[in-house]
C-alpha cells in the first residue's frame, strides 16, 4: 500500500469537491472555486494520498491580529474517508500542517471540533493538542 501527505495542488480539485461534500454535505463546491482558493495561497490545504487515489484533507489558515504578539494558526478543516481510517492519515495531515504554519512563523495553533467527535479529538491530543474548556458560539447573517 502507498499512502503519503503532501500539499494539495489544482489538480486534486476535482477529488477535493468529491470529499468536502462527504464532509459537509449541501451542494458540491466547483473544482474551478477549489483551484482559485488553491491560488490564492491564503489557505493551507493537505491531501492524503493512498494508492494514488486522495482519500482524506485538512486545511489550516494563519493571520495576524494587535491582540496578540505573534500571527495564530488554526486547522479548520480535518476529513479522511471511512475506508482510509487508522491508517496515521489525519496525523500525518497535521504534522505537515504544523509543519507549514511554523514556516509562517505561527507558534500556537487551535483546533475546534465538536464536544462528541470522540475519534478526531483523540487524534488531535495524540498529537499533542490540549483539551480546553471554551464555548463556540455561532450566528449565521
């Protein structure tokens, strides 16, 4: 079996579209909105590639506020499909997020997921990430 992480390129649109609408549902995205978000760079997107076929992503983003002294990062989005599971995938996906935010020079990064999503935040604290109590609140406009 060959499995390997690495950063998306346009050409993974396509695969990408197919996963996110497994992940989120509604409507899929356009592989053409995919790539113009992958030129843009203000986004880091991961792939995890098996057999050559993608079968999971991750997205992280960095910015910069006054509030705090150094830019912050956050991975936002974390899918594998059900098929490619405890394969190391997703922890391969944040090492090399991780890895590609410190090159921004991001020093701290969070994570929100929800409170009953058991697998991912055994995943994310096996990768070192702290359980913390906070509340998410959330308005759509």
């Amino acid at each position: 079996m060959n499995k390997q992480v690495r950063l998306a390129t346009v050409k993974d649109a396509i695969a990408l579209s197919r996963l996110n609408h497994k992940f989120n549902g509604g409507e899929k995205i356009d592989p053409e909105i995919i790539k113009e978000c992958l030129h843009a760079g203000n986004e880091l997107v991961v792939v995890a590639v098996v057999n050559e076929q993608v079968v999971g992503f991750a997205c992280a983003q960095s910015f910069q506020t006054f509030c705090y002294p150094s830019s912050v990062g956050e991975i936002t989005e974390m899918y594998v499909e059900e098929t490619a599971r405890g394969m190391g995938l997703a922890s391969s996906m944040i090492s090399l997020l991780e890895k590609e935010l410190l090159h921004r020079g991001i020093q701290s990064i969070k994570i929100i997921t929800g409170k009953d999503n058991d697998r991912a935040i055994k995943t994310y604290q096996k990768s070192q990430y702290l359980l913390e109590d906070v509340v998410v609140l959330e308005k759509e406009l």
